[in-house]
C-alpha cells in the first residue's frame, strides 16, 4: 500500500502536462473524466476551477498529445482554412490544475469504484465522466483503408485527423466523371458534415468551370437529407437547384480502389446492390462508441453507448457515473454544440449529486450544426430533442447567409479555444432569451 501510495504521489506531482513513467501505479481523485476531447477538456476546465486549491481532484485520462478542434476539419477539406489551425498540444488545452495522465482506459470496474489503464494503473475515482467520443471504423468498409492509402485512387475523408489534409488535394485533381459523397449506416458526428463537404466541392468545381463535366451524387443511408424539416427542405433546394443528385437509403459497402468503383446497398432493398464508377470518392467511415465502451456492457445500453439520463447525464444504475458528448446515450445530434449545453447541466448536477441534493437540471437536446453550403454561404441549424427549430438569432436562420458563415469559419473557432475549453461557454441559451426579449418588444412596438 506504502508503495503503491508512494509511486501515485510520484506521478501526480506534475502539472497537466505530466507524461506518464511510472506503470502499475495507484491514484485516487475526486472527479475522474477519460477522454480530452471537447467533452473531456470543457468538465476538466470546469471543475478544476471548482477545487483549484487541490489539484489531485481532477484526473484526467486522455492518450492522444494532440487536441483537434473537429468542426473545422470541413473547411479544412473544402481548402478554407489550414489543418494546423484546427489543433493545439493536448498539455495547452487540458487546465493546468487537473492532473493529466498520458494513458488509455482498458477496463471498467464501476462497483469498486475503478478503472484500469494499458499501462496497467488502476484510477479510483468518487465521481467519473465518461468523455470518449466516437471511433471510427475505417476497416468496416472492405477496400476503404487502402483506397485512402493509395494515392491514386481518390479516396478521401474529412473524418480522419490523418485523412483530411488530403481532401483538398483531391479535389482539385478532379476534372471529369462522378464524383460521390457517402454517409454511412451508423450514427455519425456532425451529421451535416457529410454533405457540407460536397456543396464546397461543387462550389469548387463550379467556380473553375468544371462543373459540367463533373455529375456530383450524394449517396446516404438516412432515409432524410437533414433530421430537422425546416433545414431539410432547405437543403434540398441547394441539392436542386446545384443539380445534386441525392440518393437515399443508400450504403457504401466496398471499395474497388484499383478500378476506381464502389459498390452501394439499397438498405430498404438489400438484395440490389449496385457498383458506380467514381473520379472522386468522399467516405464517411462507418462509427460507433469506442470498442473498450462496447466490451464493458454492465456500463451501457445495448447499443454500446455509455446508458445515461437523457435529462441529467447520469448513469442509469451508478449513480457517481455521468456521460458527455459523442459516447453517451442521448439521442441528441452528436456536435460540439451539444457538449457546450450539455456541459452546464453535467456541472451543475455533478455538484448537486456531491452535495447530497436531488439533482434536477435538465438537458433539452439543444444542438446545432452549421451547413455550410459554399465559401460566404451558411445555413445555422439549431433543433432540440423534438427536432423542433431552437434559433439564437433574430433573423430566419433557414437561409444561406454570410453572417452564420462568418461565425462558423471565424466565430466558433475563437469561442472553442478561448472559452469553451477553459470551461466559459456554456451554450447560446441566453443568448437566445435576451434575443427572444428584444423580438417580443419590437413586435409589441409594431403592434401599437
Ligand atoms: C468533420 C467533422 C465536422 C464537425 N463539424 C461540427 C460542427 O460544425 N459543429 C459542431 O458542433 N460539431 C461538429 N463536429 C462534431 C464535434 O467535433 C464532436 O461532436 C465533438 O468533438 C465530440 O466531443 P467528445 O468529447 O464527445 O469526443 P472527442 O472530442 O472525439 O474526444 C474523445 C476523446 O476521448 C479519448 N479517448 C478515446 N478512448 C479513450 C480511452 N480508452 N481512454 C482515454 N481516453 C480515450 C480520445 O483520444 C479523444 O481525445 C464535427 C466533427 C467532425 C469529425
């Protein structure tokens, strides 16, 4: 015991940016989060100024060195903006007061208050996030991994922080044929992501007058082009009017790099199955919860997310475990915006629960996703649960617009780093209430 006390003191002398040395170790804490992404990164930030006068309080466990700021990796594929600009080390971002230690989570053990690391520490926490995003899984589409690799093949991803910087590239190597853009059979962050990359793409094409040799499909598995009506119709006039060929229900099941052709299943039909030749192929790998998620099912629902409160992020059966972002339960869009709400309901109810009060704040659904439909050309969709519209601006947010564009490519970037991250943001919810006041006045106004 002496020892084991003495090895995790040794560890958790360093700041954040302590890189693990010392295996088989023991450490203790009060909130312990896995994962840094933007879930991880904004609780950490959040709490660790809660208890900034005991810095082993917050753990956490996050193996990557690199920090990605996700939503920009459209407009890094479309040739917008830089791959450099959309990461940040890991040691920068992860608050100085909680301790970070550099390692993967292999197993939960939830009724003794544990989880073990790959280099076999056990981590013992009173209270536990769970922030581990979506994996993908590239290796689910026979062909994929080596159409990526291949150079010559035209196979491109804006998923993938090793895919992206090439999508661009792609992109202007493309002069003629059918270019497809896939969404796949599976939940999937940023669900706009998939179709914003192909409106760039023919904005691209379009502007070097390419576009009329060049026929642009965009093959998904939904059964809708967006979730939420009002932005899905107004996604299909751009489709429309772009001469977009959408494809519902459509699956990518195999790639044939070597003869540029991919192979798609009608999912109402599976029975026809149907090959396309390709110039361009944009994948949206298939994902899920992480597979060390998936292996521990006494923790999540059936599908292998982490099983919480849709309301209150808490676990449903342990009651010190709380789930954010990508890997939880919630039947929210998985974005980055959701995380910033769901980050102030998580906070507060983590307290309360410490505190040995009922917790009762309650998530909406609240999520947002900026379609951007051409360099200038934004359409801000923010929806809840219901899928019912839940705009911040006082203007239709339904329409293509510079200013929602201007937010996406420079607004949210600064909000994510210098706020979001250091536990600052919390959503547009007031936002949105003292808009909604000053709307209500001016009709008021208007009226008399
Ligand atoms: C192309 C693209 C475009 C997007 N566009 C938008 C957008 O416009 N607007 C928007 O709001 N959102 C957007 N998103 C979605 C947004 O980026 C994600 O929803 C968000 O980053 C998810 O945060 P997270 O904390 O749940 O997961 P992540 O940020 O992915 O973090 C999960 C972390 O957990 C760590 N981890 C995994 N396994 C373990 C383990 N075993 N032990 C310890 N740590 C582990 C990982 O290393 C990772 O750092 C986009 C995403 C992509 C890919």
């Amino acid at each position: 015991m002496m020892y084991s006390t003495l090895r995790s003191n040794l560890s958790l002398i360093s700041k954040a940016n302590f890189q693990q040395s010392v295996k088989h170790a023991h450490h203790a804490c009060k909130v312990l989060i896995i994962g840094g992404g933007t879930g991880g990164c904004t609780m950490a930030a959040k709490l660790s100024k809660k208890f900034q006068n005991a810095p082993d309080h917050v753990i956490v466990i996050e193996p990557q060195d690199i920090h990605y700021y996700q939503p920009l990796f459209t407009l890094v594929g479309g040739g917008i903006k830089s791959l450099k600009s959309s990461k940040k080390h890991m040691k920068d971002v992860l608050p100085q007061k909680a301790q970070w230690l550099k390692d993967s989570v292999t197993k939960f053990k939830p009724d003794e208050n544990i989880v073990m690391t790959s280099n076999g520490d056990t981590v013992e926490y009173q209270q536990m996030i769970v922030a581990m995003g979506l994996e993908l899984f590239w290796e689910q589409i026979p062909g994929l991994v080596d159409g990526l690799k291949n150079p010559k093949a035209q196979v491109c991803s804006i998923y993938g922080s090793d895919t992206v910087s090439g999508v661009f590239e792609k992109i202007k190597l493309t002069k003629e044929g059918t270019a497809i853009f896939t969404f796949p059979n599976s939940c999937v962050k940023c669900p706009g992501a998939p179709q914003k990359i192909a409106y760039l793409s023919e904005d691209y094409w379009r502007r070097k007058k390419l576009r009329d040799n060049i026929n642009i499909v965009y093959n998904t598995s939904l059964p809708v082009l967006f979730g939420v009506k009002k932005y899905a119709d107004a996604l299909w006039e751009v489709c429309n009017s772009r001469n977009i060929k959408v494809n519902c229900r459509t699956n990518l099941i195999e790639i044939r790099s070597d003869e540029r052709e991919a192979v798609f299943q009608n999912l109402d039909k599976p029975e026809i199955k149907h090959t396309i030749e390709y110039s361009f192929l944009h994948v949206t790998p298939p994902m899920g919860p992480p597979k060390v998620l998936q292996q521990h099912k006494i923790i999540t629902n059936e599908a292998g997310f982490l099983d919480v409160n849709p309301k209150t992020l808490q676990h449903n059966k342990y009651n010190n475990i709380y789930g954010i972002g990508d890997c939880t339960s919630t039947p929210n869009s998985k974005t980055m915006a959701a995380i910033a709400s769901q980050s102030k309901v998580l906070y507060k109810n983590l307290m309360d629960n410490c505190a040995g009060k009922e917790i009762k704040m309650a998530y909406n659904g609240y999520a947002s996703c900026p379609l951007v439909t051409a360099p200038g050309k934004c359409i801000l969709a923010e929806f809840d649960y219901n899928l019912q519209p839940c705009e911040t601006f006082p203007v239709n947010q339904g329409k293509e617009m510079y200013f929602t564009y201007f937010l996406k490519k420079h607004f949210f970037p600064l909000l994510y780093w210098n706020f979001m991250l250091k536990g600052n943001w919390s959503g547009p919810e007031m936002l949105r209430k003292i808009f909604s006041i000053i709307k209500k006045k001016d009709a008021e106004v208007v009226k008399n």
